[in-house]
C-alpha cells in the first residue's frame, strides 16, 4: 500500500502568528511534523509526505529540510479546499489515498496515520477515514468541544455530533456501554473524492453542528473508522500549547 500525506500549513493565525515556522527543538513546527510523519514504514508500498503551504515562507523553511512542498493559493475558505489543490498540484489520481495531518501536530503518532490509510484502502465503499478512541469520563462526554462519533457494525460511521451520543436514556450520568467514542480529527480521503468535495453543498447538519464532515454523509458518503487505542498527542492552538509541545518534544 502507498499514499500520500498532505500537511496544510496557513501561516496566518489569530492566536499564534506565524504558527507553522514556530520553533521547536531548532526546526519549524511544520518541518517537525512531515519529520514524524516521514517515519512510518509501509510493507510494500511507499508514503510521500508533502507540506500544502499558503505562503513562500513556508515553502522556503520546509525546502531547507529536505520536505517536499507545494504552494497554494491563500483564499481558500476551508482546509479540504487547499488538500484539493495540492492533490491537483501533485498529480495525483483519482483512485489514490491522501492523509490529511495537520501542520500543528508535532506529536502525532506515524502508527495512527497509517492506520487511516490501511482502513481506507480495506474499505472499499468508504471515501473518507478517521479516527476515535475511547471516552473514559463524564467531563469528556458531555464537553460540546469533544466531538463524539457513533459506529455500525462494520466500523462506519453513523453520525458525529458534538452531544453525548449515545446517550443513555435509562442511566442518566453514566457513561454507555461499551465505551462511548471521542473522534481525532485526522482524515484519509480518496482523492477522486476530495476533487469534489468543496463543491458539494453545505448540510443543515454540517451548519448546525460546525463539523465539515457531516457535509459528506448528508450527501451519501460513508466514513471509515479507525480505532486508537489511546488518544493521539497534543496540537498547537495558543502560546501555552507551543510551550507544552516544547517540553515534550525536548523530553
């Protein structure tokens, strides 16, 4: 199995500018993540990391590294919107897998990230896969900021919603059994769909829950998931995450 791992990287951020070329451990937080990434070893196959990049200052950072990058335009309104470029940009077939893994991980797990991309490609009537893991306390469950995600039998996804699902209708204030699950936001996609993806019309669920991927099961697409058995390491939104990742990374 190959795929590809598109990293997009804006570099205009409200709460931590210049996020993506922030320092950690003497190399830019965007050029840390395609490193980890770069780390996954496939059996048979070959993973090609690219950094989807807004900005020439981007680019320049992840060419000093040895990253291969690609430059996209800067007005896209959404991330899959410049994944589809740079899928454009590379090439890449329609029938190929893409990664989504964003510019602020440099914690990620490479395990997870190939987990993703395996699921896909053994999931022929999926076009998109994810990830979750168990929620193990009520705080968690009930935070509208935790995103949930709900399973069939074959591991797709039913609905994501940022409300406790499932919930209990007989045991209010005790987690369902088994385990509820928290949704990671990493994203495999086949590429042919994701060409048409920002096109397909906003879904009133999309809109009402602000999660984009209710967009593609409102229009009939199934979702793979994949499950973690932990969850994944931290982002970078604010000062105190970059501080945070800083002495983990140095750890």
């Amino acid at each position: 199995m190959s795929f590809t791992v598109l990293i997009p990287a804006r570099l205009a951020s409200t709460r931590l500018p210049n996020k993506p070329l922030a320092d950690i451990g003497g190399a830019p937080m965007v050029v840390r993540v395609a490193q980890r990434v770069m780390s996954i070893s496939v059996p048979a196959g070959k993973v090609r990391v690219v950094v989807a990049a807004d900005s020439p200052e981007i680019i320049t950072a992840c060419q000093a590294h040895g990253i291969e990058a690609v430059l996209t335009r800067t007005e896209h309104p959404s991330g899959s919107d410049r994944l589809a470029e740079g899928c454009q940009l590379l090439g890449l077939a329609d029938d190929e897998i893409v990664v989504n893994v964003q510019g602020d991980e440099p914690l990620i797990d490479p395990l997870l990230v190939g987990a993703v991309a395996q699921l896909l490609s053994q999931q022929p009537q999926a076009s998109m896969s994810t990830a979750a893991h168990a929620i193990d306390n009520w705080a968690d469950f009930t935070n509208p900021n935790v995103v949930k995600v709900v399973l069939d039998a074959k591991g797709l996804a039913l609905y994501f919603s940022r409300a406790p699902i499932p919930h209990g209708r007989d045991q209010p204030g005790v987690l369902p059994t088994p385990a509820p699950l928290r949704h990671i936001g990493i994203y495999g996609y086949r590429v042919g769909f994701l060409r048409q993806f920002p096109s397909l019309p906003q879904a009133p669920i999309e809109t009402t829950e602000s999660l984009e991927q209710l967009r593609a099961m409102w229009h009939g697409h199934r979702i793979a998931v994949h499950i973690a058995q932990h969850a994944p390491g931290p982002g970078v939104d604010t000062p105190e995450d970059l501080e945070r990742v800083r002495r983990l990374f140095n750890a």
